[in-house]
C-alpha cells in the first residue's frame, strides 16, 4: 500500500494500475490468514503444498511492488509508459494487472484446500469477483509493446556477406534483396553481384 503512494498521483496512470491496489486489502488479509494456519497444519505433504502458493503470491506481489517503486523514481509526476515497459519487459513480461490476476488465482487455489474449508470459505467469492473485474478492464500495455522487436546484424567480409534479422520482421538488403518472415532470417555468403550479371 505504501509503494503504491509513490505513483497514485501521477498523471495518466491507466486504470489497471488502480483496479490492482483496489483489490490489495483482500490480498493482504487473505495471505495473512493463511500464513496462520499453514503454520497450524499437522501433515507436511499439506504444508508444503501450502507453502509453494505463499512462495508464489509474495514472489508476483515483490515484482507489482518493485514495478510501483521503480516508476515512482523514474517518473517525473507523469505516468511514462516506456519506463513502465521497460520494467515489464525485464521482470518477464507481465503487466501489473496480470501479476495481481496471478496472486488472486493462487489466492482462489489456496483458499478452497480442505485445510482452509471453514475458516475461509467466504474469500472464495470475493477473489473471484476481483478476478472478473481485473479481466474487465483494458490491459496497462498493449500485447503488442510486449512483442519483441526485431534486431539485425549485418556483416561484411572479402568476397562474402552475411545478414541476420531476429525476431519477426521485413529485412530489405543492400543488393536489393528483400525478404519477409515471422521467425529469425539468416543468410550466409551471397555471390558479388558481377558473378550473378554474368550468368
């Protein structure tokens, strides 16, 4: 909740970043019950299953709290979406809203183990109506800013060439080749162009 101080007054922050602190008192309430009574739990196979959820729920809210903290120092009052991509990009690729729909599934998952069943069955609905609003909102980055971006590298040598696209893209070459794909391009020597005019 304090991390998310540093960035609530931004200008243009998008709505999934304020549907996610939205649903973080249910986070933090429900992970604090069930830290409790895994404690509490007599079989260790239990625990352990338990334990992996936990381990994966503060894993995702350490990345949304790292997100919050780095685009509160690299934002100068204005929400900056290529900061915000940059972070995203480095942490694997997964949205704020995303991390927070992955800790109310765990959440969701953990919730309805038989160890819980009484205690807090009531969280059920609620993790599953914070999921339905998360899926309803648009995404704080488009699939496509996800995508990655094509790279070339391009080599001279004596007498032969080689040129080399990754990721999908359109490479036009300097001998007026041009070729397209959806995967990496790689080409090794290609005849100096006096060869190919006298065929």
């Amino acid at each position: 909740m304090v991390a998310f101080g540093s960035i609530k007054d931004l200008s243009s922050l998008p709505e999934a970043f304020q549907e996610a602190m939205r649903w973080l008192p249910l986070v933090e309430n429900t992970l604090r019950h069930a830290k409790r009574a895994a404690e509490k739990l007599n079989s260790t196979e239990d625990a352990r299953a338990l334990k992996t959820v936990l381990h994966d729920c503060d894993k995702k809210a350490d990345n949304i709290l790292e997100i919050f903290e780095q685009l509160g120092e690299k934002s100068n009052g204005e929400y900056n979406s290529s900061v915000y991509r940059c972070i995203v990009i480095k942490q694997g690729k997964q949205r704020v809203e995303t991390l927070m729909d992955g800790i109310l599934e765990d959440l969701g998952t953990l919730v309805t183990h038989k160890a819980f069943l009484g205690e807090m069955h009531n969280q059920i609905n609620l993790l599953a109506k914070a999921r339905e609003y998360l899926a309803g909102i648009c995404p704080s980055l488009a699939d496509s800013d996800l995508a990655d971006q094509p790279r070339a590298a391009n080599q001279y040598g004596e007498n032969s060439r080689q040129y080399n696209l990754f990721g999908e893209g359109t490479q036009r070459i300097a001998d007026g080749h041009y070729f397209e794909a959806k995967g990496n391009q790689n080409f090794g020597i290609f005849p100096s162009k006096e060869s190919v005019e006298t065929r």
